[in-house]
C-alpha cells in the first residue's frame, strides 16, 4: 500500500517528513550547561541534526531527579544559540508556554500528557512544531485523535512520536509498536519519528531498533545520548554513549542509501 503524502514539518533548516531522514538526539535531562555541551557538540557532528533535553521531567517516582526547570532552559538557550542546533523540550504543563515559547524550537508532550486536552489545546494556539508522544496505553486511534486537538486549534505542526506501549512481558521497559508507524504513514499526513530508548529501556536494543524503525518508514529517530550513561541522573540504562551513537548512525548510514532517505546533517 502507498504511504499518504506527508504534511511535513520545519524547523529552521531542518525538515521532519521530507526526503531525507532526521536524528534527535541529547541527554533525557539537562545536568549542566558543561554537561549539554560536550553532548551537543557531539551528536550534532555524529550526524543529529536536533537536540533533545528535558528541563521539566514528570517522574513516576516523587522522590526523582525533575529536572532544572528554568535555569535548564536558560541553559538550553545558551547551548541552542552557541551550536545553531535546534532544540526540542518537553512541556508539562500549560503554564511553561510563555517561558518556553522563545526558546525551544518543538514542543515535546510526554506519554503522560497525551491525554491532557487542555496542554494540547493550548499548544494548539501557539506557532511552534509539537511533537506528541503515544500515551503508553493509547490505541493509534485515540493518539490521532490527541493529534487532532493541537490541529483543530490552529496549529498543523505536529509531529507524532512512537515510544512504545505498555504489554505485559518484561524483556523490555515498552513494547516498540513498528507496525503502528507503518499504518500511520499509510493512513495520516503526520510525520512520524520514534523513539528507540524508551521504545525498548534496554541499551543494547536502541540500535537494532532504530535500524528497524527506518525500515518501517519512519521519518526520524529520537535517541537518549550521555557522556556517561551510568551517572546519568534520568534513563542511563536506555542512554547511548557517544561512541555506541556513532557506532548507530554508522550503521544507519547504509541502509538509509538503500531507502534512497539519506540522513540530514547540518
């Protein structure tokens, strides 16, 4: 079957949706503005073309690092600017949009917050990409329909984001739903990018799944990337360090040829 034609999504120079593939890639939070240097620096020249890192993270756990708030997006500002990288962040509240609209280039909504129709609609009225995780238990149905709210309020920027469901085998932290991504690009306009770290929660698996999620025609990729995993304050265990993402995009390399989608750099 055919892929629809994809409404495709820009972000400075860098397309989402068209003809060649995109990397997100950062830490799960900002630790330091050292920290996200080195990490900027790094998977913008393995071949990320957007960086990634959470100021506001929603934890299971109360007890939980949750992020630097406002002084990480100071500090994200500062790496965003030196670097020219674009940066996506996650949003948790509707309350943030002001003190992150001039800053982030996309909005990230969180598996947690796919159903909160009032942040949706909210981001709904503002000019910024968005780019909206699965709820971990949502059918794709209900996903598009989350989709639909940001749509309906004025804002077609929206980019959707396959991270894996909730099932009941504990291999993995999620189960990586790839015929989902398949089905979307058949049936929808979205962009679609996956997220192989919280897709599997294993490190060894990003890779392979990333590989396979190119396959299944996603339009990116949006991986977890530390300096050192193990002292990472969120995630270490499904974070890539800098040599095992070089190793991924060296991998990925090929096959996106023979996709004929060849990787975006800036």
């Amino acid at each position: 079957m055919s892929q629809k034609k994809c409404r495709s999504v820009r972000v400075g120079s860098v397309e989402i949706g068209g003809p060649k593939f995109v990397i997100i890639a950062g830490p799960c939070s900002v630790e330091s503005e050292a920290h996200l240097q080195e990490t900027a620096a790094q998977v913008k020249k393995s071949g990320a073309s957007i960086l990634r890192g959470g100021v506001f993270k929603l934890r299971t756990n109360p007890q939980s690092f949750q992020g630097l708030g406002n002084d990480g997006l100071a500090v994200a500002k500062r790496v965003r600017d030196q670097l020219n990288l674009p940066i996506v962040c996650e949003i948790t509240d509707p309350r943030q949009i002001g003190d992150m609209e001039s800053i982030v280039d996309i909005f990230q909504v969180g598996s947690r917050n796919m159903y909160n129709y009032s942040l949706l609609k909210e981001l709904g009225k503002t000019k910024k990409p968005v780019m909206l995780k699965r709820g971990f238990s949502a059918l794709v149905e209900e996903w598009v329909l989350a989709a639909n709210y940001i749509t309906e309020g004025g804002n077609a920027q929206v980019i959707l984001c396959e991270r894996g469901i909730r099932s009941f085998d504990k291999i993995t932290r999620n189960t990586l739903d790839l015929a989902s991504v398949s089905y979307l690009k058949q049936n929808y306009e979205f962009p679609v990018i996956v997220d192989p770290s919280h897709g599997t929660g294993v490190q060894s698996l990003v890779t392979p799944m990333s590989l396979a999620a190119a396959a299944a025609g996603a339009d990116g990729l949006l991986v977890e990337v530390h300096p050192n995993p193990d002292k990472a304050l969120s995630d270490g265990f499904q974070t890539l360090d800098f040599k095992q993402f070089d190793s991924l995009v060296n991998q990925l390399n090929p096959l996106l040829t023979v996709l004929d989608r060849p990787l975006l750099t800036l």
